[in-house]
C-alpha cells in the first residue's frame, strides 16, 4: 500500500467492530435455557428486524467488493440476478410459508421430510452444506484479502491465512456466545451503518460530479 492506516482509520475501524459487539452483548440473552432460545431466539423477534436481518445476511465481502468493479467494467447483469432473487423470495412468501406454518416445521430440510422422507432430508442438507463452504469460502478469502492489507500492508499468501483465521475466529467466538439473536440484532446495526454509508457516497458523488441529475441518468 503507497499510503497506510492512519490514526483516524484504526479509530473508525475500532469503533465500527466495538459497535458490533456492544450490540451483540446487549442482545444476547443470559437466560438461554433452550435450544430454541439459542437457535430461534426464543421465537420472539419482529417481523421487521428479522426482514432487515435477512437482507444484511445477503450482503458480504463479495458483494461490496466485487459487484461495484463488475458492474463498473460491465453492465447491469448483477442488479438482473439480484431482481431474480426479489421475485423468488416472493414465490417463497406465498407459496412456501404458509407451508412451514402449517406443517410446524422450523427450516426447509424438516418440510422435505415430513413430505418425503429422511433421505430426502439427508441429501438437500448435504447439497446445501457443500455449497456453503464453498460460497462461504469465497466470501471469507475476499474478507481475508481486505482485513491482511489492514493489517500488513499487502496480500501476501501468509497474511491472508492469518486474516481468515481472525475472521474465523471472531465470527465463531460471536455466534456461539450471542446465538441468533445477538446475530439479528448486529445485522440491523450493520445494515443501519452501510445503508447510512452508501446515501453519504451518493449525495457527495451528486455534489462532485459537474453535470445535472437528467445528464448523469442519460449517461447510464
């Protein structure tokens, strides 16, 4: 890197991962009885905040970092899947739901087996778990890629270990102590803080770019 933290980006860096956490305390609850508590918490958590949840789950490393220089170098085809998977959550609202409801099932694997059989069960969980290492995989390495020119200055094969370590580390040491509920309630500070993040962006691009709004939105 030509230029390095300074003392204003540790104290921003510090205080974005404080937040985090002071957030995931407040929300944990030290009466976690149940393994409902832990893994459903408790059942008992708005609609609204479990939406927002869902949607800064979606987010990750990759999204900011790759879909920006895709659609840069690109076009519009992210923004196209991104349409897919509005209209499939809707399908899933109205179609799968009422579904889980009725059938009392906790995740997807539980319909599937109540409607098939346990090797039915068995085999999407199976798919499903693969699929997530390798996802989640990616997401830690472009992560980890972030975190080690922080740390270090560079990416080289070593310091990017050590990055993913650290995630890894965090993110165990944070899901097991809070469980679900520390995680949704962290999500709505992490949405709150890039939602905040990318309104900033947008309103100084407007104030920097030298053309109107009707020109720039011609020049898409």
């Amino acid at each position: 890197m030509a230029v390095g933290f300074t003392a204003l980006d540790w104290v921003i860096l510090g205080g974005y991962v404080a937040i985090i956490a002071i957030a995931g305390i407040l929300a944990t609850n030290s009466k976690m009885a149940k393994a409902n508590d832990y893994f459903l918490a408790g059942n008992n958590v708005p609609i609204w905040l479990v939406a927002i949840s869902v949607l800064s789950t979606s987010q990750s490393a990759a999204t900011f970092l790759g879909a920006p220089d895709s659609s840069y170098r690109g076009d519009f085809t992210y923004l196209g899947s991104n349409i897919g998977a509005a209209l499939g959550a809707i399908i899933v609202a109205l179609v799968l739901m009422p579904r889980f409801y009725a059938m009392q099932a906790t995740t997807v694997y539980e319909l599937l087996e109540k409607r098939y059989d346990r090797t039915a069960r068995q085999a999407a969980a199976g798919m499903y778990l693969v699929g997530r290492v390798l996802a989640s995989g990616a997401r830690l390495y472009l992560a980890a890629i972030a975190v080690s020119m922080i740390m270090f200055g560079d990416i080289a094969p070593e310091h990017i270990v050590q990055a993913s370590l650290l995630l890894l580390v965090f993110g165990l040491i944070f899901t097991f102590i809070g469980g679900l509920n520390a995680i949704i309630w962290s999500d709505l500070v992490q949405v709150a803080i890039y939602v905040t993040a990318a309104l900033t962006v947008v309103v100084f691009l407007l104030m920097k770019i030298p053309a109107s709004g009707v020109e720039i939105w011609q020049g898409l």
